[in-house]
C-alpha cells in the first residue's frame, strides 16, 4: 500500500483522537519543535517526508509494480495466442496513492479547491474528445487474462516480512500520541474555536472530512462552505505545520528505538524495486 493512501486509511478511520492527555505517551519523549513550524506545501509532501515513510511503499514503488505487471500479463497473453489484448482492456493505472481530497481535507491542504471540490479530490479536466471507449473483451480472452493475470502476480508477489505489521503498529500509535500533544491539541483547539467563529462548528479536521466521506457524486454548498472554513483556518492557527512537525519528531524517536527491527521491511522494498526494474528492462521476460 502506498504511503500516502495508508496514512489516509489510518487518519481517517479515527487514529487521531483529540481528547488530550499526557505528551509523549506510548513512552516516547515530547520532541522538540520550531516555536512556528511551517507546513509542508502539501498533503502528501508532508505524508511521504515522515521518517516512516521510508518503510512504506511510495508512489514511485506503486507505479514500477503496475507497469511489471502490464508487461507480464501482456507477454503471457501473447504467448496464449492473444496479440491484441492490452492490460489497459482489463483494468486502469493506480491513481498515485489514493490519499486525495479526503486526506487533504483532513489537514486543511485545500486551498483554492475548496470553492469547488469541497473535501473531494478535484475532478480532471475532461478531454474534448471524450474517454477512449474500451474495447469488449471476449469471454474466453477474459478467462485467459485472469489466468495470466494470477500467474503474473504470483511472479512479483512475496510473502511481507514481519516488520511490516510493526509498520502498521508504530504508524498508528504516532497518530495517536501525535493526537494527544499539548501543542497539538493546543492548535486544534484553536482552529475549532475559529471554525465556530466563522459557523462552522467541529470537533477537528479528521472529523469533519469524514463527515463528507460518502456524502455523493455532487459537492453541496455546505460542502464548500465547510471546505473553506477548513482551509482557512488550518492556515490561520498554523495546525498543519504544528500537527506534522510533531508528529515527524514522535517518528523519528520510534525508528531510532526499533531501526534494527523494521530493516527487513526496507530491504524487501528495495528488492521489490530491484525486481520490478528487472522485469521492465528485460520486457517482461
């Protein structure tokens, strides 16, 4: 999973508590910060900068993995006789790591989106000729590429070392000690308190995107509203930049205690990459 997609799906699935308590919990030392940290230009610049960012796949990694793939099912369907099949027949490019508006939403990241896509991730300019249509499959190519398509991963595809759940562990437990900060729950008060001053009242940017997770295809003007509230007031009380620069300092702190352990997590990384450039240099063979 890419950094920035699992960083979301733990963020917004309510890691992020802010009901205050003791700064550094779980036993790490409340890290040192800039008196005004200053935030990162986006969402996911700040995600992928995280010192346990180095352990999760990046978007980079997401992309070599999709384009090994395509050759590999490409070649097998060539090789059952089926020259005109492309993988683009049977499924779409990765998106770049699925955070989106969602995630950006929850840190306030929306800027002038926001008058517009609300908490959605902005819709791309559509092409004047319209999309490509897809080309009908037939069912026995379709059974073919499923086939390929199970061999084909079953190439790239290794059994994650144990380090990764500890991955997922010391991820979730930075949100959580980050959530409990005095400093950030110093800053998330007083952007709660600006979001009620400008009528939009909620609990904290995570809340307050979820609360448009689902909410349907069309963005409402309340959406907007909020979005820029959002925006706004992230900006004025300074949270993002506070939020991420705590919680790199709880991070950093965590790989330092358990760098040995999460190694095997790294090496398997830079050996899917290796693999990947392998099969992409050598076309597919």
């Amino acid at each position: 999973m890419a950094v920035a997609a699992a960083a979301a799906g733990l963020l917004l699935a309510g890691c992020t508590s802010s009901a205050g308590g003791t700064p550094g919990g779980r036993g790490l030392p409340s890290p040192s910060i800039a008196a005004a940290p200053a935030a990162p230009a986006d969402a996911r610049t700040g995600l992928t900068g995280l010192p346990l960012a180095a352990y999760g796949s990046g978007d980079e990694l997401v992309q070599q993995r999709f384009q090994a793939l395509q050759l590999l099912i490409g070649r097998c369907m060539r090789e059952a006789g089926y020259s005109s099949y492309t993988p683009a027949d049977s499924f779409e490019a990765p998106s770049g790591g699925g955070a989106g508006g969602a995630v950006a939403g929850a840190f306030g990241y929306l800027g002038a989106d926001a008058a517009t896509a609300g908490f959605r991730s902005p819709r791309p300019a559509a092409s004047a000729a319209g999309p490509a249509p897809r080309r009908q499959v037939p069912a026995d190519e379709r059974s073919a590429s499923d086939d390929c398509t199970r061999r084909s991963l079953g190439r790239i595809s290794s059994a994650a070392p144990k380090s990764s759940d500890l991955y997922q562990r010391l991820y979730g437990e930075s949100l959580q000690v980050t959530a409990l900060d005095g400093r950030v729950v110093a800053a998330t008060a007083a952007w709660r308190e600006c979001m009620g001053r400008v009528g939009v009242p909620a609990e904290d940017p995570q809340a307050l995107a979820r609360t448009y997770q689902g909410a349907g295809a069309e963005v409402s003007a309340q959406e907007r509203t909020a979005a820029e509230a959002d925006a706004r007031c992230t900006a004025e009380t300074g949270l993002a930049g506070t939020w991420f620069a705590v919680l790199a300092g709880y991070q950093r702190e965590q790989v330092e205690r358990h760098a040995d352990e999460l190694e095997p997590l790294r090496q398997s990384l830079a050996e899917q990459a290796r693999q990947y450039a392998r099969i992409l240099a050598n076309g597919g063979s």
